[in-house]
C-alpha cells in the first residue's frame, strides 16, 4: 500500500473519470475541493467556501443538521441547475476519527442524461406523427381532472374525407392532412389546453377552467377555418366539431362521451348538405 499517495494524482484521477469531490466539514465549510467541482460548482480558492450558498436561507438549519448526523451513514441527492448546466451532487457521509467528519459531494455534470431523458420522456407521451399529446397521456390527465374536481370541457373533432384523400392520392398526403388539422387546433385553443389525437384521423382537447361561452367561441374559429374539399382542390381540411361541459355531467367520460355524439352529429350534418357531393366521388 502506498501511504503518501501524491493528492495530484487522486485529483487528475477523478477528472478522468468527470467527478467532481469536495469535503464539508460539519459547520457546512469547504474542507477541500478538486478541479473539476470547482468548475461545476464555483467554488473560489481565494476566498472561505461554504455548501450553504449553494442552498437557499430557509434550507440552512437542515443541511447542517443532516451533515452532522453522518453516523447515520445516509447518502441524499441533489440536481441544480448552474449557467445552463445541469448538475447532480451526491452527499455521502463521511466519518474518520481525529481526521475528518462532515460530508463528500460527489459532483457530476448531467445535462446530456437529463436532455435525453426529457427526449424519451416527451416521445413516451406524444404522437409523432403531429406532436400533440397521445392517447396513452389522456388517460393520466383524465385521472388528474377527475381528482381535481374542477370545471373543464371536452373537444372532440374529426377529419371529414381523410380516407378518400388516403385512397387517391396516398398516405403521405393524408398525414400531411392530419398535420393540418393538428396545427389549426393547437394555434386556435389557449396555451392551458391539452390537445390529444385521439385516433386516426379524430383529435381531442381538453379545455380545463372554462366556460360555455368560451368553449363554443373556440369551436367556432376552428370551423371557420374549414374549407370544402372539391375536385380542383381535394385535399382541403374540412374538421366536423362537438364540444360539452362539465357543467352537463359529472364524469369526465360521460363528457368525452357528449362532445362525441355532437361531433358525430356534426359530421352527419355535414355530409347531409355541404359535403353530400364527397360521398358520390
């Protein structure tokens, strides 16, 4: 065993392996610090460090209490944010009789982990295709608004003619058509709303706090946006709309239920007069 191990070398060691240490005596002052966490975590040679500036006022009873109960051998973590990166700091207990006692912060910079894992997370909860909120999402936002008990309303919209765009002028054209209808929603709903797609070519948005009034008037602007499809231009976006309140009912179900029997009603409306000609091509 060697005995003096030169400190150079456990500091250029621990920049190769990227992880920053520091060592907090139990008054929260910095003890000792590598050059990497001081990089991470600003820590200034030339002045008296203490863990406690990286915690707010409030917080500093309760670190100094956890760093002098070290004997109960518990690591805790952090995650900070610092000039745009993201940092983790692991403080692990440390106790050596005569020599030592307080905590180590093993630091490292996370930013590309949490990137990705905000990546995955947001792939995990939207459709690809139009980048709105997936079905799966709905469930888990539906259980929050049925906890909440607060008001909200229902959206539901379909795309009319999707298939015969599908069936004569290809797939691509029908997505390019579903990206349309996504785009139109989302820019005419508030920035509190959840847009879904809901399924193929139908869409959903759940409107939380709202009133009636405000509900039909959004309604309205996405319908006015509508344009019939025709011969000379068959890939126009034409949506059929049905909206309802939780003022109707008490479950969010039974409400996502009425916003569809209106919307299906709507587009029954639709190919009974304005778009009767769609069904004959």
């Amino acid at each position: 065993m060697i005995k003096d191990f030169p400190i150079e070398i456990i500091d250029q060691i621990l920049e190769d392996i990227h992880v920053g240490l520091t060592l907090v005596g139990t008054d929260g002052k910095i003890l000792w610090f590598n050059k990497l966490a001081t990089e991470l975590l600003g820590w200034d040679e030339q002045q008296t460090n203490s863990v406690l500036k990286c915690h707010k006022q409030e917080m500093h009873q309760q670190i100094i209490h956890k760093i002098n109960n070290c004997k109960l051998k518990r690591e805790w973590h952090r995650t900070i944010k610092i000039k745009g990166r993201i940092i983790e700091n692991t403080y692990s207990p440390i106790c050596i009789p005569e020599r030592i006692s307080g905590v180590m912060i093993i630091t490292r910079d996370v930013t590309e982990r949490e990137q990705m894992y905000q990546v995955i997370k947001k792939a995990a909860i939207t459709d690809a295709l139009t980048g709105l909120y997936n079905r799966k999402f709905l469930d888990q936002i539906c259980a929050d608004f049925a906890s909440e008990e607060k008001p909200f309303g229902v959206m539901m919209l379909d795309i009319n003619g999707l298939k015969y765009v599908n069936d004569h002028y290809g797939h691509e054209a029908g997505d390019q058509l579903i990206i349309k209808a996504a785009n139109i929603i989302r820019s005419n709903v508030r920035q509190s709303d959840y847009v879904f797609r809901f399924g193929g070519d139908e869409f959903l948005v759940l409107l939380p706090e709202i009133k009636t009034d405000v509900l039909n008037k959004i309604k309205q602007r996405i319908k006015e946006q509508n344009q019939l499809p025709s011969n000379e231009q068959p890939t126009n976006l034409y949506l059929s709309v049905g909206v309802c309140s939780s003022s109707e009912f008490n479950r969010i179900q039974d409400v996502i239920s009425c916003a569809d029997k209106e919307m299906y009603a709507d587009k029954h409306r639709f190919y009974e007069n304005e778009g009767k000609a769609l069904l004959s091509r």
